[in-house]
C-alpha cells in the first residue's frame, strides 16, 4: 500500500497537471511556468473562503472575477440547479420555451430600473456570458435604427477608460489599452468621450461638476455625430476593469436626456454593477434613469453559472417585427437561456426578494469604509474611494502628484503575492487594490482582509 499522499504534495501534483494542459485567462503563462505568479487550485469553497488540495485557505476578497453575491457553494443556490437538472437540463430556447426562462424574464423586468421621463425595459433576450450580451446589445441597436429606416446610424459612442468585454464587438467599445491595443486593427472605431472618472476632477471642482464637465463633451460630440450614432455604451457608475474609477450619477441623468434629445439609445452596462453591488440593486437608480438596453450577467446567477440577459425597450423590440425574417433578431447561441443557469438566476433573485440585501449591504459597506479609513493615511494612498460594496485604493509613488508607481515596481504583483501567501485573493487592477467580496462576508473575515491589504500595500511599495 502507498503512503498517504502529504497535502502540500497533493497540491504541487494538481498544479503540474493545470500547467501540462491548461492555458489560463487573463495571464502571461510564462508567469506561471517560472513561478513568478503561483498557480492555485482550488478544491472547494464554502462562503467567502476558498480552499485549497493542502488546505489553505483564501478568503475570496474579488468574489471570483465579481461574479459571487451570496458565498460559494450557497446551498440555495446549488439545490435550484440540482433540482433543474434532473428535471430539464437544457433545450433549444428557438420555437421552444421552458419555466425557469420565462419566470426569470418575468422577475428582470419586475426588478428593472424605471423613470418616468423614458420607457420601461419590456423584453429579455438571454446570452451566456456578459460579453455575448453586450454584443447582443450593439448589434439589436444597429438593427433597430436600421429597421426603423434610419440607415445612418452605424457607429456607437463608449466612455474614454470603458470596459465591456473581450469578443470583438465588446473589445471595440472598450478603451483599455492592455486588452485592446493589439487588436485593434480587427476592430469597429467607436466614438471614445471623456469619462466622467471623478479621478479627473480639477482641483476644487465636485465630483458632480466633473461629471457634468464630460456630459458637455458628451452634447458636443452628439451635436457633430449625433446622426451617425446607435447608441451610447456605459459601465453605470463605476468602471471596474478600468481601475474601478467612480463617478457622480449625474452624468447619468445628462447621457439620458441627451440620448433621447439625440435619438441614440443608452446601453447600461451592469454587468459588474449590477444585483446590489454599487448600492442599489441596479447602479442606474441612482440617477433615476432607465436605459433603452441593459446587459445583466455575473452577479445574475449568484456565480454559479455563466449567463446573460439584455433588457430592451418595446419600442426596440417592435423594430424587429415584421414578415421578413432578415427583420428578426436572428442572434443566438446554444446554450442561450440554459434552464440550469435561469434556476440559478431565479434562487438568486429569490434570495433578495426574501432577505434585506441591500439594508445588510450598507452596513457591510460602512464597516469596509471603516476599515479602510486608515489605510487612506497611507503617503502611497492617492485615494481611497468607494460605491456600495466596491471599496478601491489608489496606490501611487506620491500622493501629492499623484505619481504613477514605476511599472518596473510591479507594485500590484508584490501586493498579490503578499496576501496570497496571507490567505486573501486581492487581484489588483494595476496599481489598484480593491475589495469587492462576497456579500456575506462577515466582519471577522472584513478585519482579516484590512490587515491583510496594509500588508500588501508595504508589499507594493517595498524598496521605492
Ligand atoms: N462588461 C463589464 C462591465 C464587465 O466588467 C465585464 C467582465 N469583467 C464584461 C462586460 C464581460 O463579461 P464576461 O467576462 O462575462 O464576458
């Protein structure tokens, strides 16, 4: 008989076997090939802790690329799809139809944002993913001016530092060099405006002067390009992947109004933002807009399965009726509306119907201001900044000039490594720590994840 496998062994095994046949997202492979960014499997979770085939434990502070609201492995969640799928697993959502779809596009456009001054959101067509559902949007955009008459309008205007996705379509209308640069000779040229980023403010100017600085660029940009333009696409109130830079609703209210003066219509991106995570359930009800199109996906399952949905306008929806099928949406991808994934998006939805997330939300948000308080003292701290349950920390060189960290530094690498080796996935955009947990983390876990990040920033900035 072998002798028991030692777990630290168990995990170098699982680790070789991931680096023989896997080619990671997101990630410069030689990284892991040399060890200089540890690769770590995971083979559980259990609430915000993930764990690890050696038993280590991390404690989930990005909740999973900020797909994860409730914890891992939430037993609600998990049952709906263990139900579903001994029930119906999958069928095509073309010329057929299942309950857990219908009943989740029913409670989407319950939840929806509303305004008074704009249509309501009437109809949800399903992706499965969030970059496929900002495609859809973009596309049933174009194809409805278009089948309106309006053969103008084939550009789309995006927000200077955007972030909508990685397949092409989406890639074009994000404004990340790092993702987009190499690309972008395969790419549509969008209208890039100035983001109204609150970073940006001039000295002594409000964040909400700032915002209203980029709406009159904005009016600028329609007034010469108006006619040309589908749509206006934005990430509502934070732009996550950009560095999770936040600014003032009213930017919000000003892209409405202009939108609708401009005969354009408004994507809301909330696909990072959206189900609590900037506060409200929906970050556009903190302006009190609607958009004519929304994309939904992450958060929308809970985590535990890939989806997507677009909310769109009756007026949108209408376009596309007609007796010519090249007229139709002919969009669609297999698994579009897998009942599995629409179980778990109804549990999830089910979960804020019955508990107060978001009132439990704002005292979580209190406590992470709280603890990061201190951390804002810190002479590499430019900002500490936060919406909801989004708590961001801008490290620089100097924070009077607000100085970039060298890149040679690589201050956000030495910060992951440190509270990796400290039992906390942080994954820094850049030199931006953020926390962005899962919503159940309780204040043991938020103390742990505090001492952890002043460590990591010491970790960042060593030897500058
Ligand atoms: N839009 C936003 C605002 C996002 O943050 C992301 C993912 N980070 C996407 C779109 C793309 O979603 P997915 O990764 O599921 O394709």
């Amino acid at each position: 008989m072998s002798a028991p496998m030692n777990s630290d062994t168990l995990q170098a095994q699982w680790r070789q076997r991931d680096l023989d046949a896997l080619w990671h997202p997101c990630t410069q492979m030689r990284e892991h090939h040399s060890g200089e960014l540890p690769l770590v499997p995971i083979r559980r979770g259990q609430g915000v802790w993930l764990e690890d085939f050696a038993g280590r434990r991390y404690l989930d502070a990005v909740s999973s690329w900020w797909t994860n609201l409730f914890g891992h492995a939430e037993p609600r969640i998990g049952a709906a799809i263990g139900a579903q799928a001994l029930e119906l697993e999958q069928v095509i959502l073309a010329g057929f139809s299942h309950a857990p779809a219908i009943e989740l596009a029913e409670e989407l456009l319950r939840i929806a944002p509303r305004a008074d001054s704009s249509a309501p959101l009437a109809k949800v067509f399903f992706a499965d993913n969030g970059s496929a559902g900002v495609e859809v949007a973009l596309k049933m955009s174009f194809h409805s001016h278009r089948n309106r008459g309006d053969d103008r309008r084939t550009r789309f205007i995006a927000l200077s530092n955007s972030y909508h996705g990685e397949t092409l379509g989406a890639l074009a209308v994000s404004d990340i060099p790092l993702y987009r640069r190499i690309y972008a000779p395969l790419l549509l040229t969008p209208l890039f405006t100035p983001s109204p980023d609150a970073w940006y403010a001039q000295p002594g100017e409000s964040a909400r002067a700032c915002a209203e600085r980029a709406a009159q660029a904005l009016q600028a940009l329609l007034e010469r390009e108006g006619d040309s333009v589908c749509a206006l696409i934005l990430e509502p109130l934070v732009q996550c992947a950009g560095g999770m830079r936040m600014y003032h609703p009213h930017y919000l209210k000003r892209a409405r109004e202009l939108c609708t003066r401009f005969g354009v219509h408004l994507i809301a991106d909330e696909i990072a933002v959206g189900f609590g995570r900037s506060g409200s359930l929906f970050a556009c009800e903190q302006a009190g807009i609607a958009p004519d199109l929304m994309c939904v996906s992450k958060g929308l399952t809970g985590g535990f399965l890939p989806l997507a949905a677009v909310l769109a306008t009756q007026h949108i929806y209408e376009a596309f009726l007609d007796d010519s099928r090249e007229r139709a949406f002919l969009h669609s991808h297999s698994y579009t509306g897998n009942p599995l994934a629409c179980a778990a998006a109804r549990a999830t939805l089910d979960i804020f119907r019955s508990e107060p997330v978001l009132e439990r939300n704002r005292h979580t948000a209190a406590r992470m201001a709280a603890l990061a308080a201190p951390l804002a003292e810190h002479p590499n701290v430019a900002e500490v900044r936060q919406t909801g349950m989004i708590l961001a920390l801008e490290l620089v060189a100097d924070r009077r000039s607000r100085a970039p960290l060298p890149a040679a530094q690589r201050g956000g690498l030495r910060a992951y490594r440190h509270a990796l080796s400290n039992g906390v996935l942080l994954r820094p955009l850049g030199d931006v720590l953020y926390w962005m947990p899962p919503y159940c983390i309780d204040d043991a876990a938020l103390q742990q994840l505090a001492i952890v990040t002043a460590g990591a920033i010491e970790a960042a900035v060593e030897g500058l």
